[in-house]
C-alpha cells in the first residue's frame, strides 16, 4: 500500500538536491541521481538493482519497480525544471558547439536555484511546515493568505501569487504597528502610531517603525531586533511587487524569480517581526 503522496511539490527539494551535482545529463542519468538521494533519505519506493545486474546506461535503480506515482512525479518535476529555465534539452543540429540532443544542460538560473537553501515556495507542504515552526503563533490571517499564494504560484498565476504574499507582508507590518501601541512612554509617540495606523499610509508607517527602532536599540535585546532592518525592508520589498508591479495598470507584469524571492525571505522575516511583537507586548511603556 502505497504510503507517500508523490507529488511535484513532494519532489522538488530531492530534485534540487540531484542538480547541485549535475551540470549536463540524461533522462536516465538524472533520474538515477534523483533515485540515489530518495533512497539516502529512506523512501521505500526506490529500488537497486542486484549487484550481478546492471540498468540501461549504466543505472544503479530500477526505475520499473518504482511506484508508476514516482516515476510521473520525477518526470513532471523535469519539465518544471524546463519551464523555469533552470535546465535546457539540446538541440538536433550537426553544427559543433551546440548541447547534444538527448541530453539536459543545467543553465545559470538553474545553478543558483540548486545551490540555494532557502525554502521552495514550490513546495508548498515543505514550505508551510518551515513557516510554523518558525512561527508557531502564526496569525490566521496572514496563514491563509501564504498557503493561497502558494498555491497560485504552483500553478504559474504570478500575479495572484504577488498580491498574496505582498498582502500577508502587509498584515504582518500592521500587527507589529499595533504590538507598539503600549510599548511608547510618551504619549504623543502613541498618537501619531495611531494616526498612522488609522490612516493606511503605510510608507510613513513603514517609515515611522523603522525610526522607532533605530532609537530604541539600546533597549531592545539584540537577539530580537538583530536583522530587523534587512527582514523589514523583505516585507516592504514584497508588498511593492504587490501593489507596483502586480496589480499597477500601467506595469501589469511580475517575474516569478521576484515573487520567488519574496517568498523566500518570508519565513525568516516574519519570524522576526513576531519574536519582536512579542518582546513589545511583555514590556510595556518601554521605549
């Protein structure tokens, strides 16, 4: 009984793992390396031959007795490979110096995609399951709109998968706005966060944390805010792709390697904003 879901999003991470060491290949070679790192990891559903036998190619598994799952998972995740750009099948051309047909040819793109160990955003369990051990209080909220942008950028809709983590970096900077509320000593500080909060402007609000906690740095414990300003300045990152390059009638277009890399810098990002949340809330009248 077949006890794993094989999914794209399921592979993915074994898939990047096999191309850090694979700059140009086949089918069956890839595969093979894909084979070996499952097996290290312990799945049951790859199989070796016998030492007295031997694959096509020179093959170490026998792909026949894998899950027909498996095998169609690993063939899907070689196409994403292929439409993200990270590999590029050869061509059929008898002039020299071209990538031979037959083969796959691992591209800039895709080297600094596999040497990367950030979270894949396309693999949205794996994914999820960093983000709430990172955050265990994670605000529903901001939750629901990560796990539906995921899976609008599994499915190649960049523009939705934009305005999701662009809306959840901005829930995420209004709560930290909020968690100030009964951390300022001076009254007039507490006026103008609410003026700013009630207001929605959220450049100067971004504006108006930013400065709050450069003057409060002497306070504040440097294992809460150490990063703060990098972290901060992901989540307003994200919500400019959001609101600029998303949804703006005038630019109308997103990349996915900058929605990408809005959802990676997410996770570490907003652990920060909630570890300082939670510094705040439990020492009022602080700063």
């Amino acid at each position: 009984m077949q006890d794993t879901d094989y999914t794209l999003s399921w592979i993915l991470p074994f898939v990047r793992d096999a191309l850090k060491e694979a700059s140009n290949f086949t089918f069956d070679e890839f595969a093979d390396a894909v084979w070996r790192i499952l097996d290290n990891a312990g799945n049951t559903g790859v199989h070796q031959y016998s030492p007295n036998q031997m694959g096509l190619s020179g093959n170490i598994y026998n792909f026949e007795q894998s899950p027909h799952e498996l095998r169609v998972a690993f063939t899907e995740a070689l196409y994403y490979l292929i439409s993200s750009g990270f590999i590029m099948p050869g061509v059929h051309t008898h002039v020299r110096g071209f990538p031979q047909q037959g083969r796959f040819y691992r591209t800039d793109r895709g080297a600094a995609w596999a040497a990367g160990g950030e979270p894949l955003p396309e693999d949205v369990d794996g994914y999820m399951k960093l983000l709430r051990r990172l955050v265990p209080k994670l605000d529903r909220v901001i939750e629901q709109y990560v796990i539906e942008g995921l899976r609008s950028y599994e499915r190649g809709t960049l523009f939705a998968s934009a305005v999701m983590i662009g809306a959840a970096s901005e829930k995420g900077i209004y709560l930290l706005a909020e968690s100030m509320r009964q951390a300022f000593k001076d009254p007039k500080q507490t006026a103008t966060l609410e003026k700013l909060i009630n207001g929605r402007g959220l450049n100067a609000l971004f504006t108006f944390i930013q400065e709050t906690l450069n003057k409060s740095s002497k306070v504040i414990p440097y294992g809460v805010t150490e990063g703060a300003s990098a972290h901060l300045l992901s989540l307003m990152e994200a919500i400019r792709v959001q609101r600029n390059d998303a949804v703006h009638p005038q630019n109308a277009r997103v990349s996915a390697n900058l929605v990408r890399l809005s959802y990676q810098a997410f996770p570490h990002a907003i652990e920060m904003l909630e570890n300082l949340r939670e510094w705040l809330v439990a020492n009022p009248n602080s700063i």
